[in-house]
C-alpha cells in the first residue's frame, strides 16, 4: 500500500507484501497517523532488537540506531532506563518492548513525544491511554517471535543481496578471557548483554553497559576511536566500572586506553587483529579484563 511518504517529503513511497511472509506485513496499527517509510524501518529495527532477549526489554530508536537499551525484571523499569540513556535522542523515537504494553508503560511512554510504539500487544488500558496522543503510532505485531528467516535481502542498484541474517546471540560458553584479569560474574552478564546489542548498532559500533542499561552507544562512526569517545561522553559521569562492547575488533590499543581513562573495567570485542596483543597487554597493565566473542557484528 502507499506510504506517506519515503525518506524525504518529496519522496513517493509504497510497503509491498513478499510471498506468504509475516513480520512488518502482519502488522495491526491501533492508533495514529499513517506508516511512513522511515516509521517502518525504525520499527523493524526496534523489533529485532527486542525479540532476542528473554527478559523484558526496551529500546528506543533514532534514525535505526538504538538511542537507548535496557533490560530488567519489569517492563515499566525497562522503558524508563532505555529512555534515561539518552533523553534528549528519545525525542520523536520510536519505542521496541517485548511484553504486553500495560498501563504503567503506557503512562511512562505518553510523557513525551514519541512517534511510534511496537510491541506483542496492548492491554486495553494502555490503548487508552495511548490513544491521547493523536499522532502516536500503536502497532501489535502478532508474529512477534517467529523464528528468524533464512535470508535477509537488501537492493542495490541493478539488483539485489541475499545474505543469512546475523542471528549469532553470544553466550557466557562462547567467550575467551584474554586477560590476566577475569570480568565479575555481574561482568560477564553485563558483557552478554552490550555485545547482543551491539550488533543492531551501525558499524563502527560501541555500547556502553551498566546495571543492564546501555547508558552511552556510539554508532555509525568512520574511526572505531571516535565510537569510543561518544558512546563515553554519552554515558557522562555514570561510565566508571561500566563494560565496553565493540562490533568488530580494535585495530589499535587507543580505544582501550581511551576506555580505562573513562573508568571502563571490562571489554567484550571479537578479536582477530594483528595487534591484538597490543590491546590485550594495555588491558593487563591498566587492570582491565577482557574477553573476546570470535564473532563479528558489522552492521551496513
């Protein structure tokens, strides 16, 4: 069907159905203005964010790059701590929550501006609620766990690229402590959880995580050192005895001393540089540990 619009204003923009497929094309809207093209890439990647996580979980989205994560016992505590990772980037996001959206999440979300909301359901409560902000997008994806599909396809000019998804969720079994110090047993958890959303963040990637919170993500940068610095600057003062997530592996030791500085005591990153040792020497004389996945999670 048409969209509002593609892009841009000036761009025309349609949604087209593939086969017997599910995901977006099996969405409900309950509320608000029409899906415009970029409402539904931001909701595709909040959906595939949240999904992957057992726990309830929360995400905002800005421009398909997580402005905020977290992940806790209660969905309410989850939106509030992905929203406090970046207040001022949650402005006109779109929300991802992977439990029924009640009343107390509902009121949290209407207290500022957001543009659009994803999640399995919606208790009638929350509709209510919701349904105050008039341009407030509600959509209720009933597949929303379905197994994720055998291929992912992007078009290029005079074709198109198949790939497998990047389906690779990083467990405690799969790491490597490369370090003379090995990460807490809350460590490894915190490191579980930045590597399995840095993989939804554009590359050069890097996530900051603390008490199941991200609170500072770098995204999309040319250098890695320079994801470094804003996904610190993001986190602010609460960085210190945080753990640092890389998508790819460190090409030099500049970001892991740049992390020791800030007060980063654990790093989870791939491997697979020549220099690895550099890094790896600079964490065990800065007192760092750290452990690496053999997994890469570029993100184009």
């Amino acid at each position: 069907h048409d969209l509002r619009y593609g892009e841009n204003p000036h761009q025309k923009a349609a949604f087209y159905r593939i086969g017997l497929a599910n995901g977006l094309s099996s969405l409900i809207q309950h509320h608000g203005k029409e899906l415009s093209y970029n409402n539904l890439i931001d909701l595709e990647a909040a959906w595939q964010i949240v999904r992957g996580f057992p726990k309830p979980a929360a995400c905002i989205i800005k421009h398909t790059n997580p402005s905020g994560f977290a992940t806790t016992p209660h969905m309410t505590d989850a939106y509030r701590q992905a929203y406090d990772c970046d207040p001022i980037s949650a402005f006109g996001g779109v929300v991802g929550l992977n439990r029924c959206v009640d009343a107390d999440v509902a009121t949290s979300i209407s207290q500022t501006f957001i543009e659009a909301v994803i999640a399995p359901e919606f208790s009638q409560e929350a509709l209510i609620i919701l349904r105050k902000k008039l341009s407030l997008r509600l959509i209720e994806l009933p597949h929303f766990f379905d197994p994720i599909p055998l291929r992912s396809y992007r078009y290029i000019e005079g074709g198109f690229l198949a790939q497998e998804p990047d389906w690779f969720q990083v467990n405690r079994e799969s790491l490597v402590v490369v370090t003379q110090k090995s990460p807490s047993e809350i460590e490894f958890e915190e490191l579980l959880i930045g590597f399995n959303v840095v993989k939804h963040v554009k590359s050069n990637a890097i996530v900051i995580v603390k008490d199941s919170q991200a609170i500072g993500i770098g995204a999309g940068q040319m250098s890695r050192i320079e994801a470094v610095e804003i996904a610190i600057k993001k986190a602010g003062s609460h960085v210190s005895g945080a753990i640092l997530a890389s998508d790819a592996f460190f090409p030099f030791d500049d970001s892991v001393k740049l992390a020791a500085k800030a007060g980063i005591s654990a790093i989870i990153q791939p491997g697979g540089s020549k220099k690895d040792n550099d890094s790896i020497n600079s964490c065990n004389f800065l007192g760092l540990s750290m452990v690496f996945t053999g997994m890469r999670h570029f993100k184009h």
